[in-house]
C-alpha cells in the first residue's frame, strides 16, 4: 500500500522523520513548518550565551556526526546551521512548507484532513507531529508589565535591536536560559540585576574550544569520532538515568556532593551562598550546567535579587521588600508551556473525538508516540518520554524506528489503520504513575516536569527499559483495522 505521510515542523525531529522515511521508501511526503527556517528551538531562541548543556558530539544526529564543531558543548547558532545543513544535504529542506501553520487535523474517512492558517489543504495517510516541546513561552501576568518603559521580551522572542551594553538588564528566571544570559551579559552592562524565586543545583562544567587540530583528527578519523559519540551518549544516559528514577541512587548523591562542591569553593561572600543554596534535592528541577555562573553573579556590577516580584512600574520592578529595582531592559526567562506538544493545532481522531478532551485530565500517550483513538498519527518526544538532562535526538531516533516498524504494518498490507488499545495506554500510565513515586521528580520541588496533579509528565524507568520498548512494537497492544 502506498502512502502519503505529512510531518509537522522542521525542527530536529522533524529533519530526522523525514530522512528516515525516505530511506524507508516513504517518499510521498510534505513538512508543514510554521517559520521560514528549519531548526525548531534552536532557530526560535536567539538569546545571548545559547548553548547545548549536551556534548557537541552526542547531540548528534547517529548519521550524521560533525566533525567541526567548536565547542565541547556548542553554541546555538552553531547548532542551528548544523541542522540546516543536515536538512540541505538529505534533500529535506525541498519537502518543506515554510510559513504554513497547521491549524487543524481531523481523521475523516480512513485518512488525516490538513489545514493550515493559510487555507492550504492536503490529505494524508499518516501524520508524525515533531513539534517539539519548549516552543510555547511562558509569560507570567506581572501586575504592571504594560507600563514599563524599557524594552521588555522574553528570552526566546529576543529584540535584537535593544542595545545592552552599558545600560541597566535585568533577567526574571534562574533556568538554564537565565544562567547562560547571565554568564554572557554582565560584562556588558552597568548594572546587571537577576531575579530569583528558587535557587538552582548547579553542575560544574569546562567548555574548552575544539583546537583546528582536534577537528583534523575528528576529520581523519570517522570511525574514533563515531566511537566517541556512542561513548558520550551512553555516559550521558548513565549519569542521569539511574539517578533520576532512584532518590536513593549513589549517582545522585554523587551529582548532588559535586554542586554543592562548586557552590562551596566558588562563591565567597556567605549571605550570597545561602541564597544561591537550593532546598530540594539535586535534579528535582532540571540540573543547570555551567563553567562559569558563581563566578559571574558574583560581578561587581551583578545583583541576585529573592525578594519576590510585586509588579512592573515604568521605571523597573518593585519587589516584596519595597525596593525599586531601575532598570533599561527586562527579560522574562521563564520557560515555556511544555504540556502544548502538537496543540494548538486541533487534532480530531476517530468518531470527531478531540485531542484536547482526551488530554482534558492530563497527557496520555502510549510510550510518549502514539494516542488511542488517533490512527496513524505520531509524535516525537510526545508526552511522559525520557526528558531531562538526555540527548532528544538519541530518544528521537529511537521514537523513528518504532513509528517505521508501525508503518511497515500498513505498507505490507496488514491493516490499515493503527492506533494503540486504551487497556494498554491505561496499564502502561498507572504503572508510570506508580514508578514515579521512587523518582527524584517528586521530593519537593516544583518544576515544569510535573503535572497539575503532582506527577512527572515523564520516562519513570530506567533508559534500558525505553530502549527495549522501542526496539520493537508489541503488537498485542495495538488496535490494526482493515
């Protein structure tokens, strides 16, 4: 059976879907991208300091590894033209639609009816929504915002016409994001201000420049530099996996003992030291990474600021203590939505059923690719799969080769539709859900790993155990009609 399969987004994903489909003989295929560019996270974010807190070299597409990057962990731009050169050579850049927003999908008949914001439609057999996850910012309602008579944005909508040397920048957020614009402006600014709610477990990190001579080497050597992307992606896994999932795991008292290292030999002053010390268990939150950030927020001209945010007045922020902070710019870096995944794209599968009232009570996906109900239709790094400090594109290839051994169901001829059953969503979840309770995720913090109800919206086992789910589909646990 031939079919037509649509992608959406062209992000790091979406690029590796369509290359692995087209090796498989799918290709009958269109991206739908909603910007002008490939790149997905890495085109949207523009932010001074923009990094990978992931090894150059592990974050890597397996296919196609890169010799010449500069850093140990590279910059974002860097990262970028990476993936436009991986779409450019694959030929997937012809297979885009750029600037056509999928605004709605619906299973009618047998197959996915598309329609984007520009009233373009198409008809499908399958659909892989590789939208990513950290693409929807999270703008908090700060009292007073619209007064505010400096420049304001968030981090990942960056102005890059306000000027920031020599004037007055002051950062909302302690994320990864926050701390690498700190480590890149405040050299640069009179006065440079960062507003912290929660102090963050920050993890030690060198990033030495890769020497013309070591990218020779990488050059010469394809099968050492594919030997030391293997080496990096498994230690990766190894470091984190384990110590997530188990509060009681040595590895994480190890990860924990060596923050609090970093924060104890590096910041002096001891008012400064406690405020920066965090009160919940490393990797709770999201562990930040950094060569330099006690070094930097101990700048003389550099404030950590804990009192609470009261509201924006036209001069600067007013916190709880009363203080007026002045200031010229303002960033809000505090996060992104990451329970959108494919919305707000309307998706309707069988019988006119909405994805947004089977996800009414929390996100559910069979092992984070596929919804019951939702026939052909899939997702790369959808809801509760491995997230954290791990490679996406590891976890992604992954997530291609299950989605292919789906298809190749159809295309021999076997059905014509498959979904996963709701028995075995609903075993999988409450086991999920049961694992959590062992897990790092729920011993006090809050973080955007968690649902409403207080559950990680996440991988709760080992990263074996994803690996051996996706080498091969239990078929047992699919509904296949026609």
């Amino acid at each position: 059976m031939s079919m037509r399969c649509a992608v959406i987004g062209a992000g790091m994903a979406g690029i590796l879907a369509v290359i692995k489909l087209r090796e498989a003989g799918y290709d009958d295929l269109v991206v739908y991208e909603k910007a002008d560019r490939v790149g997905g996270t890495w085109r949207e974010n523009t932010y001074p300091g923009i990094a990978c807190d992931v090894p150059s070299h592990a974050y890597s597409y397996s296919f196609e590894l890169n010799p010449d990057w500069s850093h140990r962990f590279s910059p974002g731009p860097e990262i970028q033209a990476y993936f436009q050169g991986v779409a450019d050579r694959h030929g997937v850049t012809e297979r885009i639609r750029f600037g056509e927003e999928l605004t709605s999908c619906a299973f009618r008949d047998g197959r996915w009816h598309l329609r984007t914001a520009t009233g373009t439609t198409d008809v499908v057999d399958v659909v892989i929504a590789a939208t990513g996850v950290l693409h929807h910012p999270n703008i908090p309602a700060f009292e007073g915002i619209e007064t505010f008579e400096g420049a304001w944005f968030h981090s990942s909508r960056w102005d890059h016409s306000v000027p920031l040397d020599g004037r007055r920048v002051g950062v909302i957020g302690t994320g990864s994001t926050a701390v690498q614009i700190t480590s890149a402006l405040v050299e640069r600014t009179a006065h440079f201000t960062l507003f912290q709610r929660t102090a963050q477990w920050v993890l030690p990190i060198d990033n030495p420049a890769f020497s013309d001579a070591e990218r020779e080497d990488f050059r010469a050597d394809p099968a050492g530099t594919r030997t030391l992307h293997d080496h990096l992606s498994r230690a990766f896994r190894d470091a984190f996996s384990h110590a997530v999932i188990d509060v009681n795991s040595p590895r994480l008292a190890e990860i924990e003992a060596e923050c609090l290292r970093n924060l104890e030999q590096n910041v002096t002053d001891p008012d400064l030291r406690e405020r920066l010390r965090p009160t919940y268990r490393a990797a709770c939150k999201r562990l930040i990474a950094s060569p330099d950030f006690y070094q930097k927020i101990q700048h003389p001209d550099a404030e950590l600021v804990t009192a609470a945010i009261e509201r924006i007045e036209p001069k600067g922020v007013r916190t709880a203590d009363g203080v007026l902070h002045e200031l010229d710019v303002l960033v809000s870096a505090t996060g992104f939505r990451a329970d959108r995944f494919v919305r707000p794209t309307t998706v309707t599968g069988r019988d006119g059923v909405d994805l947004d009232e089977v996800w009414r009570d929390g996100l559910l996906a069979y092992l984070s690719v596929a919804v019951p109900g939702f026939p052909n239709f899939f997702m790369l790094n959808g809801p509760n799969g491995p997230i954290g400090n791990f490679s996406l594109i590891d976890i992604a290839e992954l997530q291609v080769g299950y989605i292919l051994q789906l298809l190749e169901e159809i295309r021999a001829g076997r059905c014509r539709e498959i979904s996963p059953t709701w028995e075995a969503t609903r075993n999988l979840e409450a086991e999920r859900r049961e694992a959590a309770v062992g897990t790092v995720w729920v011993t006090g913090c809050r973080s955007w790993y968690l649902d409403r109800d207080g559950i990680p919206a996440s991988w709760t086992f080992t990263f074996d155990r994803f690996c051996d789910e996706m080498a091969a589909p239990k078929l047992e646990a699919y509904e296949l009609i026609g």
